[in-house]
C-alpha cells in the first residue's frame, strides 16, 4: 500500500511539472490556483448483506489547481472530509438478529480531472470534467450495537474511484457538483463473528455526491 501511494504522488508530480512546462511556452491558456469548501453525501452499498446508508453531510475542505488550454481543463483537486456509514446486518430466520454497524473515516482524496469549458464569458464559465480519484484513509473507527463491542472491521488504505462533475465559475468564485463512484472495494471481502454469528461483507463500494464552493486565490492568463 505504501508503494502504491508514493507512486501515486510520483505520478501527480511528473505530470503537474510537465503540464506547466508546456503551459509556459503554449498561446491561450490559464493557470489558477484556490481553495474550496463545501458537503459531501455518503452511500455505501455491498452485495450479500443489507445495508441501509443514510445520507450523511460531512465537511470537505481542499485546494485546486486548474489548467486551461483554450478551454480544454485539467484540474488536480486535494480534499480532506470524514463519512459514516450504517449497515443493518439481518441474520437469517434462525439467528433473529439485526445489527447495526457504524463505520467513521477520514480520508483524503486526490482527483485528476479533465474536460471541456463549454460556456466561457468574462464573468461567468462553465465547464464539465470528468475523471480519476485515488482515496487514503487517515483514520477510522468501527462500532456495532451487540453488545456495545467494537468491530474488527478495517478498510484498506487506499482505493479507487472515478467522478463527474460541472462547475460554474463567476469572476473568482467557483461552484461544484460533483458525483464519486468507488472502482475499488472499500472492505475486501470480511467474515465478520458477532455474537457466535458469521456475517459476510463483499463488494463494498462508496459513493459521493459533492458540492462545494470556493475562490481562486491565484490566476495567470496569457492569451495571444
């Protein structure tokens, strides 16, 4: 996991330096740097157990870099947020038991996303984007109501997802939506024991709905 994550900011390196190489010899483009603030929505589904997430609002905060090529965009994104899930684990006719497991996280994603400004005017632009976003948890912390125990439940450090989005920008503040939705397993697969009974979690995914707004502290623009 560790390899896996200092690669993946090698990466993010290389392909910021030579963004901005290009960029600095290129004619009509954009460089801009913020922050953002906003809420996230949370569902967590997985096959095998049933689970009901309610919709959890959770604070993120991060920063943006944006890079517009004759509004063509690519935005690396940094944010940091905490999300809670609720699983509802039915046992069979024969157990009778309901148990309630509550998951908290805190995690920081990091986003690569590209598209298209379609919209673009002096006060107002509009774009939507598209892309890739690696997830690693800081931390987290599992309980379930059986007996008020705690629950050995660990989610991997980092996973995958993808996302969509559209944003509108006017003069230097910028509004997102934005929607997550994981590639990889959160939990791989788990034999979980409560009570003496065997519960299985398999497939997890998560999923975001993300608005956020914020202000761009920095911006160069060269046009020809």
């Amino acid at each position: 996991m560790i390899t896996q994550k200092i690669s993946m900011k090698k990466l993010l390196f290389v392909i910021i330096f030579f963004l901005s190489t290009i960029l600095t010899r290129a004619e009509g483009f954009g460089i801009y740097v913020g922050g953002k603030l906003g809420y996230q929505t949370t569902k967590l589904s997985a096959a095998r157990v049933d689970i009901n997430a309610g919709l959890n609002e959770h604070m993120v905060l991060g920063g943006f870099g944006r890079f517009v090529i004759k509004n063509f965009v690519i935005q690396p994104e940094m944010t940091l947020f905490s999300t809670s899930q609720i699983f509802d684990l039915s046992g069979t006719d024969a157990t009778h038991l309901n148990i309630s497991v509550e998951t908290e996280q805190q995690s920081l994603a990091m986003p690569l996303m590209v598209g298209y400004q379609f919209f673009d005017q002096s006060l107002i632009k509009v774009r939507a984007t598209a892309g890739l976003v690696m997830y690693y948890v800081l931390g987290q912390n599992n309980q379930n109501n059986y007996n008020n125990q705690s629950l050995d439940v660990e989610a991997n450090k980092i996973t995958w997802g993808s996302a969509l989005s559209v944003g509108v920008d006017f003069m230097m503040f910028t509004l997102d939506l934005s929607y997550s939705f994981g590639l990889t397993n959160i939990v791989e697969r788990e034999i979980v024991d409560i009570g003496g009974h065997t519960f299985v979690m398999d497939n997890t995914r998560q999923n975001f709905f993300t608005i956020t707004v914020g202000i761009k502290l920095f911006n160069y623009i060269y046009e020809e």
